[in-house]
C-alpha cells in the first residue's frame, strides 16, 4: 500500500524536542492512527516530527498527499494541539475576562466572525459546510458569542469546525474528546468515521489514556520515555491492560495528618454555599436561570451538565471571579457576598483549578513557585514563601508524583504535567472548599487514578468540602455523595 507519510530515522535539530533516539514511522494510506503514551511520554514531539515542525537533521520527511494537487504540508494536515482546546490566542487574554464582559473590545471577534473568515479561506476545499458543522456541534444559536466568552468545551468544538472545513489529508488532533460532553463525544466519532470513508482522510490520535481509542483506529502508536514503540494493530494493543499503581501509604498519611495554618471549627456543620434565585443573563441569551443550591460542610458535590450550559458560569459566582456574582444572592461561608468582603477573604478559603485557569496561567517560573503562587490566589509569585511554606510546595508536588520538576519552568512542562501542577496549587494551602473544574483534563491512566486517591484522602480530612465538574461520570472520587445536573438554556 502508498505511505503517505514515512520517517527514517528522524532527530530533530532542535536539542529540546528530540526524542530519545532517532525515528523511524510509515503511515499508509487507509490506516488510522492513535499515538498513546503517557504524560510526558514524547507524543507531542514525535507529532513535532510527523508534521515537520522543527527541520531534521538528515533526511526530511517524506510526504505523498496524491491525489490532492496541492503538495504543501500545511494545506494537507492539520494538528489542534491540547492548547488548543482552550481556543486561539486572540489578543491578550486574562484569567477572568471571559466573565467580564465590559472589558471586552469592539474588535473582539464572535464565534461568527471566527467561522465566516475561516469558510472563505477554505471555500474551495470544504466538503462540508459551515452551517451543517455547527448543526452537528449545536453551535448555530451560538455565532453571535465573542470567542473569548465560550467554555472550553465550546472552543473544543470551534477548532474542530475550522479544521473540518480545511479538508485536510491528514487531521491530528490531541486529546480530542476533553471538554466535551457526552453526547458531542459520540457526535465527533461518528463525524470522524464517517469523514474516513468519504475524504479519504487519515485521522491520527493523540491520546493520555487507551480506554479512549474509537473503534475507526486500525493501529496504535505506543510512545513510551521518548522511544516510538513498534506499530501494531489496536486489537493486539487493546490486550494490554495499564497498570494504575496507587497512592502511596506514606503520601496518603501525610496528606492525612499535616499540620494546616487554616482556622477550623468556623462553620463546622453550617452552610457552607447558599444561592437563591440566582440568574445569569448576557443580553438576550440566558446562562443561568433562578437557581436555588445549598452546599453544606462535608458534601462532595458532582457538578454536570452539556457543553455551554453554565457550569464554569457558576463556579465563577461562587469564586468572585465573575462581576455579576454582586448582584446575586450569594452566601458563602455564611457571609453574605457583597457585605465588604474583599475577593483575597472570599478566595482565602478556596482551592480552584480550571480550564480557564489553565489557560491563562503563562507564567514561565519554576513548578514550585506556581505551586507557592496558590498561597495567595496570585497568578505569579510575588510574596516569597517562608522556608516552612516551601517544604509544603515541595511535599504537595510529591504527593502528586512530580517532584523532579520542582525547578523546571512551566512552560517547558507537558500539558499533563501543567495540569499536576496547577492540582498542587489548589491543594497547597488546604483549603476548606475543594472546587475542581475538569481536574483530570489530558491525565493518563495512572495519573487519573492518582489523582481520585489524592482527592478521597483529603476530603477524609476534617471540615473539608468538594465540587467537582467532569463529563467522564469514571472520573468521580468515590467520596462523592450529591449531584448537580444544569441543564441548557
């Protein structure tokens, strides 16, 4: 059969991402590939290689594209990286600024403006509509959005639009299925095996973890400590079962009984959350609705819900983060919000992790000093902590399996790693109120299964209290004991 695309013994020129020896790959026509690996395994450079991002030091790679007439690498694949769930870098964009929407220019673009400039770029190649891709993704009542008002899930579904639109040869996309709900989750599996058979298109996977391999994949990839295993078949490799070794008993018991500088025993059994008919409106599209919900100490909250529903809409009201959270009936830690309370008291009290934070978060500083930066609820470290409070960071990046990276700046991390970090952020000043937004967004196996243990064993600490948003329902600590479904509007 054709390749389409063939490396001998590839290495990067550029020292950084190279992987642990030279790269030898042949892709042929008809087959779909899932390139599986662990954080930090090498996924992300070996696609540097299948896509020619950084040049080689011998041969470069070798591409066949027949029978499109246009020869160019950037008009035959195209890759939506993890960052780009998170959607394009338009203009400069802060942590709260999806939530205020008067800090939001005239020359923002909409989600419209977005998909009209990318259909007449692609208006000789598309197969697809624009209008038929928003129909598939229930975007069409969404165009008239800025783009950087939509959830992460809703960005999700943008990048696939306009790369859909492109008609590539080749589509790789990583991690496709995060921020995603359910039913978009089966609705891009069935668009992509139907794309398949009618484009002649060559999907390739990059996935965290193997129970995530649609059955349209006919061979994996295995990258493991920057080595490209052999190619084989996904039948053979699904009979590999990963091993998910738990949380140490030693980590488990620090975790356990580590002295906290918090003031307990202040809302012992009270209500911790209280909101009463609170709605969220942007104009005329309505997020949140006459909402009543009451948190009490102890409960470990589920929160669920479709794509663009409002569930990050809430946690912004219930963080401070989202200016309208004044006008709204809102009583935390039994204080009532807007009573001269400042948003350091409000967040003091609060352990966050989000897609929007991880967004954001662009602070190219050590691991340690954005575990340290949670201290203070600061996106950046700008107290230096005191000797006691850096051995809590450095114990809280162990507990999370990623000690060795205390020096290493952030922006050198795998998206995996970032992730364990700003896990370590929430965790480090042990707050009262646990609120997890998609924690194990991009995580593979071991590091989800981690993870759940890490959040188990601190809600069995005292006055400890969790809500937690996934769309995976496998992905749910077992302490969890209320659920929360919001439903579109």
């Amino acid at each position: 059969m054709k390749e389409i695309i063939r490396i001998d013994k590839g290495v990067t020129r550029h020292p950084d991402r190279r992987m642990a020896e030279p790269v030898s790959l042949s892709i042929l026509v008809g087959e779909q590939i899932a390139i599986v690996g662990d954080n930090a395994a090498g996924k992300s450079r070996l696609v540097d290689l299948i896509t020619s991002r950084f040049p080689l030091l011998g041969d470069e790679v070798n591409y066949d594209f027949g029978p499109k007439a246009h020869a160019l690498v950037s008009d035959n694949i195209k890759y939506i990286s993890f960052q780009d769930s998170y959607g394009d870098s338009v203009g400069m964009y802060y942590y709260q600024q999806r939530w205020n929407q008067h800090d939001i220019e005239e020359n923002t673009p909409t989600l419209g403006n977005i998909l009209e400039q990318s259909s007449k770029l692609h208006a000789t190649a598309r197969s697809m509509s624009c209008e038929q891709l928003c129909q598939l993704f229930k975007l069409e009542n969404q165009l008239d959005k800025y783009i950087i008002s939509l959830s992460s899930g809703e960005l999700r579904k943008v990048q696939l639009i306009k790369a859909l639109m492109g008609a590539p040869r080749v589509l790789i996309l990583d991690n496709p299925y995060i921020g995603l709900d359910a039913s978009t989750r089966q609705v891009l599996t069935d668009l992509l095996s139907s794309l398949i058979q009618e484009l002649q298109l060559t999907i390739i996977l990059v996935l965290s973890r193997c129970d995530e391999i649609p059955d349209f994949i006919t061979h994996v990839l295995p990258v493991k400590e920057l080595r490209l295993e052999p190619k084989q078949t996904r039948s053979a490799y699904k009979t590999l079962s990963p091993v998910t070794p738990a949380l140490p008993h030693q980590e488990q018991e620090w975790i356990l009984n580590f002295p906290s500088e918090q003031p307990y025993n202040l809302h012992q059994q009270g209500c911790i959350l209280r909101l009463r008919q609170v709605s969220i409106q942007y104009g005329a599209r309505v997020i949140l609705s006459h909402l009543d919900w009451e948190v009490h100490e102890g409960e470990r909250w589920a929160l669920s819900g479709e794509n663009g529903a409002g569930k990050s809409t809430l946690l912004s009201l219930i963080c401070a983060d989202n200016p309208q959270s004044y006008a709204c009936d809102i009583q935390l830690f039994e204080r009532q919000r807007g009573s001269g309370e400042s948003i350091w008291e409000i967040k003091r009290h609060i352990g966050y992790v989000s897609p929007e934070m991880h967004r954001a978060y662009l602070k190219n500083i050590p691991a340690i000093d954005i575990v340290a930066s949670g201290l203070n609820d600061t996106v950046g470290l700008y107290n230096r902590p005191r000797p006691e409070q850096r051995e809590s960071c450095m114990r809280w990046l162990q507990v999370f399996g990623i000690a060795e990276l205390a020096d290493r700046n952030f922006l050198q991390l795998s998206s995996g790693e970032q992730r364990l970090c700003l896990l370590a952020r929430a965790f480090v000043k042990d707050p009262e109120l646990l609120i997890l937004d998609e924690p194990l967004h991009g995580l593979d196996a071991q590091n989800c299964a981690r993870v759940q243990e890490i959040i188990d064993t601190f809600c069995q600490r005292p006055h400890k209290t969790l809500i937690m948003v996934t769309h995976y329902q496998n992905e749910l600590p077992q302490c969890i004991t209320h659920h929360l479904y919001l439903t579109k509007n």
